[in-house]
C-alpha cells in the first residue's frame, strides 16, 4: 500500500473501503474513502486520519513515504470517527506529537477518546498558522459543515485546500483524481453527499463559499472521494455547491408516493402526465423499491416534491411519515408541496401530508387532492389538472 503524491511533498494516505453500504442512514452502493494526507517539510504533518478498522492501511500508506514517528503534527479537521478513528494509533506511533484542532475540536476529541486528555493539543482557529518550515499552513472555521468543530486547513504556497467533508463524494475508486474517475459518476455523487449531509446547513455554506471567493485553489481534497486538481472540475463542483447553498431549482417536480391496491399509483401518474404536458421534467418514486437517499438528490434541485399516500388508520402510510420526517430533517427551502392520495371513508392522509409539508417549510398553492377508493376518469382528470396546475406554479417561479 503506497501513497499517492499530489503535489510536491504531499501525499495521499488514506484507505479505501469496497464494501460501506450505508452512511449517515443513507445508501452507499459504491462504497467510500476516508481520505488523510501527508505534508512533508521541515516538520511532518498528517491531515486527518481514517476510520479505526483500516488504521493499518493508513500506517502503512504513511510508512511508504516516512516512519510514523517522525509525524510532527495530527491536524484534526474534524473529530467524527471515519476522520478521527486512527487518531490514537497515531499519537501511539508517534509519540511527540501535536494535535491540531478547534476548540469545540478539543471538546469532540476528548469526548470520544478518553485518552486524549493526555495528548499535546493546540486549539486553533481563523487568526492562526502553523509554520512547517517553508509552508506556513492556516486554519478556516466551518462549523456545521457538518458538525461545529469542522474546519478547512489550507497550505497557501501550495494552492491545496484540504476541505473535509466539503465537496467529498462516497465513491470507493483507486483512482484519486476526478479528472482519472471516467464513468464513475463524481458530480453526481457529490450531490447525493450534499443533499443528505450538507442541505440542512446550505446558509453556512453558502457563507463559507463567499469567504473562500477569493482564495486562489490549484487542488481540493475533500475528506471522501476524489481530489479534484483540474481547473474545470474545481469550477465545476465550486458552481454546483453555489447552486445547492442558494436552493436554486431546475424546472423539475419530485414524486413520492405509497400505495395499497395502486390507486394511489394511478392518480400519481395522472399528475405527471400533467406536469410533463407543461414541459415540467419529473422524477416518480414508489417508496416501497426506492431509497430515501436517492430521492433527496433529486429533492435537492427540484422545485416542487409531490407525496402521495393511500390513508392507513386515518393517516398516510408509515413509508411515507418515514419520508416526510427524513425530509424536514434536512430541511429544503424555497420549494412547492403538493398532497394527494386514495382513501376508503375516513380519509385523513392528504391532511396529514399537507401539515408536515407546511412545518418544513413547503409552500402549498395548490390544494391537495384526495380520492375515496378506486379513481374513475374523473378523479385521474382532476390528478392530471393538478399537475398542470403545479407545472404552472413551478414556471411562475
């Protein structure tokens, strides 16, 4: 196992792990990597670490390029485990070691490895730099991105903004570089990342954009996936992260529904045919054979989120109050709801739809619809002019 040289004296040591099918309680079907690097100068500085299983991998990643005992500083961007689970073993290794970290970092540190009280740290935050001897390296506070003790470090006469969780993907590749990642998806990824861990925190990143405006950047490493080192990708992810902190929406409405007997199945086809009749781009998803993470990426730019739900004891399927709780958790803005479904006699689901769409933040101009038992062609014609009448609220916008 070797690093991998980014530039001249820095180095890829991180690990790789194929088989991570879930993260954050979303899906991860092409795995992960938690990704550390090494600056070598006057003074050795290692850059986050790895998730505790795959210490070894990065000891040895480390070892291939100096022994871990000449490791003089551990910067700890940030304290979650898959970037602070090798930390001890490295401090173990190491011996003489400083840990760099924010105050809320310390506070992290110390509550998760009890040990840590004994280490060497240094509490940093925007004012200070760590000279390594002709690299002077800085500090950039994000907190909430993701957690408050998150922090950016950036070499300057590098040009290297090692990012964290900042512009990471899960994509568990070899390959360290977008522009060598080919079919691998990377923006995509990227998406499916921000907009199941990062979406609830876009104005703190939407203000970290700013600031980081004027910082000229020649390498982005994030902390998961790939470095990105080509002019056009860095301009590339940096556009789609403004997009995404701005809540700016394509023309695009998403559909989530839950069905019994597929009456509610056929009154969310009627709205699409409606909405694709006005031009409107849409995404259909029945709950039941879909994954709640890959409906947030396609939440995240869409305009309108359309839920469906046959009524179940006077309420919407369980499925859906699933959804609907995962949904205000990651808190989308400036977007259209819409509540329709089936009922028998009581009905109730619809209701209970619209009262969680209004709590998270969804404006509802136009009202929901609901249908008892089987709908006939009228029902299907009013579900076809509700999406019409939702394409047209999405053009106004």
């Amino acid at each position: 196992m070797k690093a991998v040289e980014i530039k001249k004296g820095i180095y890829w040591v991180g690990a790789i792990d194929y088989n991570l099918r879930s993260f954050h309680g979303y899906t991860t079907p092409r795995g992960t990597t938690y990704n550390a690097y090494l600056v070598i100068d006057e003074k050795t500085t290692l850059i986050d670490t790895v998730k505790a299983p795959f210490k070894d991998e990065l000891l040895k990643r480390v070892s291939s390029v100096v022994n871990p005992k000449e490791i003089d500083y551990l910067i700890a961007n940030h304290v979650e485990m898959d970037h602070s689970g090798s930390a001890s073993a490295v401090v173990e290794q190491a011996g003489d070691i400083e840990v760099i970290c924010t105050a809320k970092g310390e506070d992290f540190l110390h509550a998760h490895y009890p040990g840590s009280t004994e280490w060497n740290i240094q509490t940093v935050g925007s004012e200070d730099t760590l000279n390594i001897g002709k690299r002077n390296l800085s500090f950039i506070p994000a907190p909430m991105l993701h957690w408050p003790d998150t922090m950016f470090t950036y070499s300057a006469s590098d040009r290297v903004l090692f990012s964290n969780d900042g512009f990471g993907q899960h994509i568990a590749t070899p390959r360290r570089f977008c522009d060598e990642a080919g079919d691998w998806n990377v923006f995509g990824e990227a998406q499916k990342y921000y907009a199941n861990i990062l979406m609830p925190y876009s104005r703190m990143a939407a203000k970290k954009l700013d600031e980081l405006k004027g910082v000229p950047v020649d390498v982005v490493c994030p902390s998961h996936g790939v470095i990105f080192r080509e002019k056009g990708d860095i301009n590339r992810i940096v556009s789609l992260y403004k997009s995404w902190a701005a809540g700016e929406s394509k023309e695009k409405a998403v559909i989530v529904y839950d069905t019994m007997y597929n009456s509610t199945e056929k009154m969310a086809r009627a709205i699409d045919d409606g909405l694709r009749s006005m031009g409107v781009d849409t995404r259909i998803f029945n709950l039941r054979v879909s994954d709640l993470s890959d409906i947030m990426s396609e939440v995240l730019d869409a305009a309108a989120v359309i839920v469906g739900s046959s009524t179940l004891n006077n309420g919407p399927m369980p499925s859906i109050g699933g959804f609907l709780t995962y949904l205000k958790g990651l808190r989308p803005r400036g977007k259209i709801g819409f509540a329709f479904g089936s009922y028998g006699w009581g009905g109730g689901a619809v209701k209970a739809i619209n009262q969680e769409l209004e709590a998270t933040g969804f404006e509802l101009p136009v009202e929901g619809f609901q249908t008892r038992f089987v709908p006939g062609r009228d029902a299907l014609s009013q579900s076809f002019k509700r999406g019409v009448q939702l394409a047209n609220q999405i053009k106004r916008r």
